[in-house]
C-alpha cells in the first residue's frame, strides 16, 4: 500500500540520471542522448527542465555543467556568472571562476592606491579602461566588471585565468551596471521573503497514500497509526485521484474498497505555489488539506492549512528584507490611535504617486486604502486578511505633497469576513471613499 512501482517517463529516467551525476561533470545534449538512446530533443528538453530546477547551469565558454542545487533557505547571493548575465557582459578571462560568489561590489573612482583599501577577496571592481586598476582588483582576489564596452590587455586576461578570477566587460556606464545589479540584490531578498511551498515539505517525512484497491480497514488503520484525518490515494503512477476522510472510512466495512468514499478530483497545488497563495486556495475552496504535485500530476508531498498559516507567522518574525511596490507606497504612512482608540493612518502624497499628466493616480489610493483596511482588520481580529471585492469613490482631487489621512471604520465582521469602509481625507475634506469586504485566511 506504501510501495511504488512506478512506470515512469523516459523524460523522467532523464532528469533522474542528470541529478545522479557528480558535481562538476559537463553535460551536453548530444552526449545524453547517445547514452540515454534518446533523441536530440528529448534530451534537450530535459536539460532545460534540470535547468529551471537548479540542479544544472549552462556557463559562457564552459557549457552545460551539473552544480550542487542551494536549498532555499540558504541566503542566495549574486555569483560573478549572474553578474555577467544582468548587465549583458562578455566575458574576457577567467571564466573558470564565474561560478563564485560575490560579497561587495566596489565602483573605482579613485587612484589606485587608494582603490586597495576597498577591494578584498570576493567582491567585484566596477572600473573602465585602466588595465593597473584591472591587475590590482585580480591580485587582491576580487572580479572585474569593464563598463563602456572596452576590454583589457593580453596580460590581464592572462592573469584572470591564472587567478580562476573572472574579468568581463559591459557596454553600459557605471551608473547603469551598479543600478542594475542593485535591482538584482532587491529581487532576490524578496524572493527569498517569500515562501514556497517547496520551503515546508523539504524537512517532512515520507507521503502516506493509498491505491484505490486499499480496503477501508487497510486505509483506517494505517490513518490512526500516521495521525493523518485525511489521505491522498494515487493511481499505479502515482497521480493523484482524490482524498479519503478517516470520518468516511469509519462508515463502511472493514474489507470494502475505499472508492465509495473517495473524494474525486481534488484541488491541488505545486511546490513553487506561494503560502499565500496556498492559504487563500485552501481559504476559498473550504478545505484544510492540499496535495502537492509535479507537472505530471504526480503526488510529491501534502501540506494542511495548520501546516501553512504556522510558516507564515514564522516567516513574519524573520527580518524583512527587500521592499516591494506595496511596502515602498505604504512607507510614507505612519499609524496614530484617536480618542476612542481606534487606529487610523496618516501620511503625505509624494511625487511618485502622480500619472504623467500630474494627477495623483487612483490605482496608489486604491493600495493605500487597501492596505489600511487589512491592516485594521488584523489589528481589531488578530487574523490575516485578503481582499474579496471593493467598491471605491474618487470625490475630489489631491496634489502632491499634500497631507492625508485614512480613517478605516468597522461595518461588519464575521469568523470569515469582514467588511470595512475607508475614508481618505485632506484638511477634513473627503478625497476618496472605498468599502471592502475582506475574507479571512485564518479560517475555512
């Protein structure tokens, strides 16, 4: 009943035998296919499948190579090769070394000497056309990124190789280059806020399902012995069929099958699924279980609402790290108590928040009045919120650098709902009205 013989796919004895390689080994479509007896094709689909799982990267003037995947919790740092790709770099040396990280980078905008105090092993000069500059990054340990498109000497690109130290050039200027690797660190520090899925399987002990030919007695007692009140049954492949209650099995003799009392067509979810997102599906379709499936509708893990609304308390007491539009148009707002201790907000327009016609846009006010709803909402019921639907009103206009504030007013709440109005107003005059209905994340 917990053994499996699957039949997998010749696309799956590909990605098994890449993940089975040693660390380091190169790999090429045409070498796989040949030991696989595979066509070219099969063989380069898996590849790029073992690409998007992390488990191989393909590097410039190297190949295709198999690397250790990072787990996620692992702070994901820059690596001199993702450098390369961000600002269109060519690379002149050293490739050997782009598979190393970065720490730092440092702009070289000073003499020489002065430069050295800056640079040390792993981080990354951003310097034009100075060849001494070059050497001086090289032998302290350090990367170097050429901006303006120019390129270095015969003897600079000898020493890069020497030092496994990679040396590239872009063609953008050095205030393109730092901007864009800086936008590259604040998406991976949002990414890696972000939890998936994939973050609260990896450490769970192995699946319990049934086939549909399990009897309920079979299905019951090894329910009771796993304290599981729901389980997932497969097919001979290991796809997902439905779900079976322990409540149900309890109903019908112990030597019936458990098919009459199988859930059919159950709602399912990835390992690249958010929590949130999760936590909504499962908020949405009334359930408190989820399985997790591959791209073939195989099972891999299963998670239940406990499971996911514990990682999201978990994850907001980590340090927050990355800001997203949300964050960075709420961040001019501040949180004030009135006479009756009810909470509302206060802040100013800012020139980000105009259209290029210079009026303020009605899309920012929509977010800041939606967040000023969920944040009320969780301060009065201590539950997360996401928004149903919303109903909003501009009644007059608002320049920039104007002060508002935003009043949120409790109109009903329920164990699942609640439904609040929100007033923004400036200098006691109403500028825009919006009444939600928010649903909680908390409860099914």
């Amino acid at each position: 009943m917990e053994g499996r013989d699957d039949a997998i796919t010749k696309h799956e004895q590909l990605l098994l035998h890449i993940e089975g390689l040693k660390v380091g080994t190169k790999i090429s479509v045409r070498k796989l296919a040949r030991e696989m007896s595979v066509s070219e094709g099969t063989a380069y689909r898996a590849l790029k499948d073992a690409e998007n799982l992390g488990i191989v990267v393909t590097k410039e003037r190297i190949g295709t190579v198999r690397v250790e995947k990072k787990p996620r919790n692992i702070s994901e740092q820059l690596t001199f090769a993702d450098v390369v790709e961000i600002v269109e770099g060519h690379v002149l040396g050293g490739a050997e070394g782009l598979h190393k990280n970065l720490h730092k980078y440092v702009i070289g905008a000073m003499k020489v000497d002065a430069m050295a105090r800056y640079i040390d092993a792993g981080s990354l000069l951003i310097v034009g056309n100075r060849e001494n500059a070059h050497t001086l990054a090289l032998e302290q340990g350090a990367g170097v990124l050429i901006t303006g498109g120019f390129g270095t000497s015969k003897e600079v690109k000898a020493l890069a190789d020497q030092l496994n130290l990679p040396i590239f050039s872009s063609r953008h200027d050095t205030f393109t280059v730092a901007s864009l690797i800086n936008r590259a660190i604040f998406d991976r520090l949002i990414k890696k806020k972000i939890m998936i899925v994939e973050d609260i399987v990896g450490s769970k002990p192995k699946i319990h399902a049934l086939k549909l030919s399990s009897t309920a007695g079979e299905s019951l007692a090894l329910s009771e012995q796993k304290g599981d009140t729901r389980l997932p049954v497969v097919d001979e492949w290991n796809r997902v069929l439905g779900i079976v209650n322990r409540s149900d099995l309890r109903n019908l003799p112990p030597e019936q099958s458990i098919e009459k009392v199988l859930v059919r067509n159950p709602v399912t979810a990835t390992l690249q699924t958010s929590l949130a997102s999760a936590a909504q599906l499962m908020m949405w379709e009334g359930i408190d279980f989820l399985p997790i499936i591959d791209k073939n509708r195989k099972l891999v893990a299963t998670v239940s609402r406990k499971e996911v609304l514990q990682a999201m308390r978990d994850a907001r007491k980590q340090p927050q790290l990355g800001e997203t539009f949300d964050h960075l148009i709420w961040n001019g707002f501040a949180d004030e108590r009135d006479e009756e201790g009810r909470l509302f907000f206060h802040g100013f327009i800012t020139p980000q928040m105009a259209t290029d016609l210079g009026t303020i846009s009605e899309g920012i006010l929509t977010t800041v009045m939606t967040q000023a709803a969920l944040r009320a909402a969780k301060d009065m019921t201590g539950n997360d919120f996401v928004l149903d639907n919303m109903s909003t009103y501009f009644v007059r206009p608002v320049q920039i650098e104007d002060p508002v504030a935003v009043m949120p007013r409790l109109l009903e709440a329920s164990r699942r709902t609640c439904k609040m109005e929100i007033e923004m107003t400036h200098m006691d005059s109403l500028v825009a009205k919006a009444v939600l209905t928010l649903q909680s994340i908390e409860h099914g």
